[in-house]
C-alpha cells in the first residue's frame, strides 16, 4: 500500500470535519486519553550535535549536522503543576502547513488551511506527559530503565506517536522517538554547532513503485535513517556513562532573535507571516530552555547485548529490518558485488556488538517495498537474526497489521517472507521453532497506530470505517509489552482495565472510570498473543497460511502501484470516487458555500497567494484581491469587506 493513501483519505475528509464536530464536549480541543500504566510519564524534546558523538558509520549527509529526537520516560511528578508538551512542534504554523501540503494541498492552499478555526486548535492539544520531568529510579532488580527505539513512518515525527510511546513508558520502558531528516517527515529543522537553524528539510514525495530512480532515493533515505539511529544508540551509551552533551532541544517556543540587522521584529508570528514557511532564514538564533540530559546516567539498560528493542512503524518498520539485519550481516564476506551496504558500522562498534539475535523487533504495519531494492537483494534473502541458532525464532518477533495491510495481499506475503526462517522462498514454510508474532485488530486502518486516529476519531471513522482507535493502540500496547515481558524485560504488569476483564469495557471503554480503577498487577498478559481469538477483535495470522498461489499473485502485484492494490480496502476503486471522496466533497460545498469571512479569506487567499486574516492581507502593502467565482456568466465580485458584512 502507499503509506500516505490513509493521510491522502484523511485530508479529504479534513472537508466533511468543522469545529462544530469536536463540541460533543466541553473542550473541543482535540486530546489524548491518559496513560494506564503505573509510571507517570516524562518527556524531553533532544536535538544533539552529531560532532560530539563518534559516528560508527560515515554521515550520508553532512548537512545533517544534529540528531533529533523525543524522549519518554518513567519519572517523578513534580512539586508544582505539570509543565505540559504541545503536540504540535515548534514552529506550529510551518508544521501546520507541512502536514497540509503533506497530505496534497498546493502551497497556496497550505497557506491558508493553518488558520482554519478547527486546525488550529491543534496549537493547544497537548501530550499527557510531563515536560522535562526528573526520572524515576529504576527498579531495584536490575537497576536500570529498558529501553526501546522507536522509527516513524511517512509523514510522522517524533511527535506523531507520542500516545502509543507514552503508554509503553508508563509501564517502565525509555522510548526514543527519532525525528528522521531524510524527507519523510512533513518538516525539519537542522541546527549547526552553535544552535543556529541552517536547513529546513521538507517532505521529498517519491513514487511508491517499484522503479529504478526510486529504489535510489528510498536507498538515500534510509541510508540516513540507520545512520540516525546508530547515532541515537551512541548518544544513548555517552548517557548513560555520564557524558554531557549539547542539547538544543526544547519544548518552550522557539523566540527569533534577529542578527545582523536582518529582521526589525523577533516574534514567532511575524516571521512566520512574512515567510509562510517557504523559506528558512539563512541565520536566526533560538532561544531555547535546553533540557538537561545528564539524568539518565547511569539509569538506561543500553549495555547488555541484546536488550535494546527496536520498533517503528510502516517505513519506520522496514527502516528498523533493514538497520538490524545490516548490522547483524555486516558488509558481508560472501555477498555479491552487487551488494551495497546502506550503513557500515565496524565490527567492533557498540552498536555491532548490541544487536544480536535476541534483540526485540516490534514492527507495526512493515511496509516491504523499500527493502527489495536491487542493490540489498542479498540481505532480503538473509533471515532475521532470531533465526540464528542462539536465538529464539520468532518469539521475539511482533507484527501487529491494520485490517488494511491485512487486506494488502501483495504486502501480506512479503511481510510473512521477511518474518519467516527463509526468506528466500517465495512460500515460507511451516516454523519448525517458535512462531513469529503475527496479529491484526478488526476494523483498523494504517493511521490506527499513529496520534492521528485517537486525535480524530470522527475523521478515521468517516474516511476508513476505523473503530476505536484508542483501544487499537492499547492492544498494540499490550502486545508489544508481552512480547518484552516473555523475553525478561523488566516491564510492569498490566492493568486490568487495560486487559478488559471488565465485559462493559471491551466494547465501550470509559476513560474516567479508566482512571478511577486503575490498578496494576503483576500477572502476566498471555491472552493477547495466544492464537484461539482469547481477545475480541483482535485475529491471530500464520505465517504459512493462505499462501496459496503466492509466486503467481506477487508477479501480478508487481504490476499495481500500492495504492491500487490497497484502494478498494480504504478508498473505493482506483479511477473512482468512494464514499469517503462523496462525503468529503459533498460537505465541503457545504463549508464553502457558506458566505462569512472564512470562506471569502479562503478565496481570496487562493487568488493572491497571501495569507488572508479578517478580510486583510497579513503582509504590508499587499493588495486584497477580487476573485470571480467559476460561472458561464461574468458577477461582479464584492470586495472582501462587504462580503464579510453582507455575511454577518
């Protein structure tokens, strides 16, 4: 499936979603439920030097001078009230118009779809985690948080899986949150040494078909994706052995603080007007409030081999094989030459010596496409490193699909091949040791397993037919947590509510009851990876099953693009419009054909080019433009101030 078909769905229905649909409560705001593990939960915001760190593999871009990513982890509260995070990163009005244009609008449009009432009250959603928390001391058996890196898939960040890496920390886990630099997020920012903003790193779109030119751009990427994440397992080890590092992350907003006379006002907003994200200034300084890192000496589980877990999450999944069984192969003595190593750590490097074939693998949605590149053709046919005779099979293996991937067949297969003991075949056959950990929850589509579907229920429900979203991530959860646990993990027991030992709860969770009976056991979670459908809506796969035809169907695969061969699981048939493109456009007439001052912003907007506010310009001087409406005969438009008075 392409990646973005959910998100390419998902901004089409953004037309048939107003601000009156959030206000089925007092706060129309949309939030997170709150976490039911037993560990309040903190989080820092990170972005260190790659110069202070030696890199265990060279830089595929040197312009990529720092490594950014967000931390959650088990902490203390603090005295005083919480400090919250905002989901939305800073600077939000560019992250606003990111993810518009990420998800198909043109820049004019993305220029104006920020000020949207309702989009902008994502500024004020806010993670249920504690800024810059002190953290908790680990458990006394082992000393030492578990810790587990977790990669985002296209058009996430470091922030779009905060719901599901949060809920993981309250149960005693460290998980890492890359924000990758490689043109999948929809926006980055790249310091240099002294903090100041030097790249802006936006979204690269590339074709989802199996095509030479691609193959190279998806090697580029995830060239720099195992890069980062070597990267971040080194920073992780200078941590833990007490060495301070720079960090120029922060979760307070980001003030410009004009140089060289180049800006006469400093302010956010300001810039943010006169720029419109279309261009970063070639030098800016933030002031930022720097978080300290030098709390999680001694305290991070990142030494013992094998005991780091690495997950993602689609492009993130296959970012997360691809780095394992690149370091695990190495360069490869008996490869081919046609075999390119996409990151070439030494084999005496930390990061060699901490994958091995114990080490947890927890992949959501894995999207294969990216790893049957030409050039790594010899790694693909290479089994997982839990096959190895050390190992443990598949048992510390997890892929949990959506009911879409599920649906995805050519995917499907692929994704049974790579988790099997050879893959190489084309039909893998029957585990002669421990099975691989194959699940999928009923009614759930690809962005189930981001912050997106627990943002925007109504939206997900609408434009995928997806069903509870916050209970998808707590299975996702719960599973990811017992495959830990059965590995020896040192991972909180689970709670009951969580298990849903409670009927009522199954089927309709109640978040405050949530919190009121919240009680953690030590009991272990086996139900949720037994294989005799012990939990509702949540369906067993094997690896060797319906596999019939396999060989012939993947040649016939070959021939679609992703988003035809997953179009009519989600989005009707290619070429023609499904519900969810009826509902959407059906309801946007309905938004735009409304005379008030949005709709004549908008067009007005559109035709200039300039963002619009209360029927003016935001730039100096620029003139509001008319627009004629598209008819056979000619109207005269009214200006902008009289359509706005006409209107109220």
């Amino acid at each position: 499936m392409d990646p973005t078909q959910d998100f390419n769905l998902f901004s089409q229905a953004f037309a048939a979603e107003n601000s009156l649909s959030f206000i089925s409560g007092l706060n129309p705001t949309p939030s997170f439920p709150s976490y039911s593990g037993p560990y309040p939960v903190g989080t820092i915001d990170c972005e260190v030097p790659a110069s202070e760190v030696l890199s265990p593999s060279p830089a595929p871009d040197p312009s990529i001078t720092t490594v950014s990513f967000r931390i959650f982890y088990p902490c203390n509260p603090p005295q005083q009230g919480p400090k919250s995070v905002y989901w939305l990163p800073d600077p939000q009005r560019q992250y606003l118009k990111a993810y518009a244009q990420f998800l198909g609008a043109s820049s004019n449009l993305s220029g104006f779809v920020q000020y949207l009432p309702f989009l902008q009250l994502l500024n004020w959603t806010t993670i249920p985690a504690i800024r810059n928390a002190y953290m908790r001391t680990p458990p006394k058996d082992s000393g030492r948080w578990p810790v587990m890196v977790f990669s985002h898939g296209l058009g996430g960040s470091k922030n779009a899986y905060s719901h599901l890496c949060g809920s993981l920390a309250s149960y005693g886990l460290v998980v890492i949150a890359p924000d990758h630099r490689d043109g999948s997020a929809p926006v980055s920012f790249v310091r240099d040494a002294n903090g100041n903003v030097v790249k802006k790193v936006d979204y690269h779109p590339l074709p989802h078909t199996a095509a030479k030119t691609t193959e190279e751009a998806r090697d580029q990427q995830l060239k720099i994706r195992l890069w980062e994440l070597g990267m971040i397992h080194k920073i992780l080890v200078q941590l833990d052995h007490g060495r301070k590092l720079t960090n120029f992350g922060g979760d307070k907003p980001i003030e410009f603080q004009p140089q060289q006379g180049l800006y006469s006002k400093d302010s956010l907003a300001a810039l943010a007007s006169r720029f419109m994200g279309d261009k970063v200034p070639d030098t800016y300084k933030p002031s930022l409030v720097k978080g300290d890192l030098s709390m999680f000496a001694s305290k991070l589980d990142v030494h013992s081999p094998g005991k780091i877990a690495w997950a993602g999450h689609s492009f993130g999944a296959a970012s997360v094989v691809q780095f394992i069984k690149t370091v695990y192969y190495g360069p490869g003595a008996n490869a081919p030459a046609s075999y390119q190593p996409l990151y070439k750590p030494g084999k005496s490097s930390s990061i060699a010596r901490q994958i091995t074939p114990q080490s947890p693998v927890l992949l959501l949605d894995l999207w294969c496409l990216p790893l049957e590149s030409s050039s790594t053709q010899w790694l693909w046919q290479k089994p997982m490193p839990s096959y190895a005779e050390s190992g443990p099979a598949g048992a510390n293996l997890l892929a949990v699909l959506s009911e879409a991937f599920f649906k995805w067949r050519g995917n499907l297969l692929q994704t049974k091949r790579i988790l099997s003991e050879k893959p190489s075949l084309k039909k893998p056959p029957k585990p002669k040791r421990a099975a691989p950990n194959i699940f999928y929850p009923v009614g759930s589509a690809h962005l189930s397993q981001s912050d997106f579907g627990v943002l925007f229920p109504f939206m997900t429900k609408r434009a995928f037919g997806a069903k509870d979203p916050a209970r998808v991530l707590r299975l996702n959860t719960r599973a990811i947590l017992q495959v830990l646990r059965n590995l020896k993990f040192e991972v909180a027991g689970h709670a009951p509510i969580d298990m849903e030992e409670s009927r009522s709860l199954a089927s309709k969770p109640d978040l405050a009851q949530m919190v009121q009976t919240k009680r953690i056991t030590d009991k272990q979670d086996e139900k949720i990876l037994s294989t005799d459908g012990g939990v509702q809506g949540w369906t067993a796969v094997k690896i060797e099953e319906g596999l019939e035809g396999a060989e012939s169907f993947l040649r016939s695969e070959q021939k679609k693009t992703p988003a035809q061969a997953v179009a009519k699981n989600e989005a009707g048939k290619p070429g023609k419009p499904g519900p969810v493109q009826a509902v959407a456009k059906n309801e946007a007439k309905k938004m735009l054909g409304k005379a008030g001052p949005d709709a004549a912003n908008a067009k007005n907007k559109l035709a200039s080019g300039k963002p619009i506010a209360n029927g003016k310009p935001l730039t100096n001087g620029a003139p509001v433009l008319k627009v004629k409406p598209k008819t056979k005969t000619p109207v005269k438009t009214k200006p902008v101030e009289k359509a706005k008075a006409q209107s109220q």
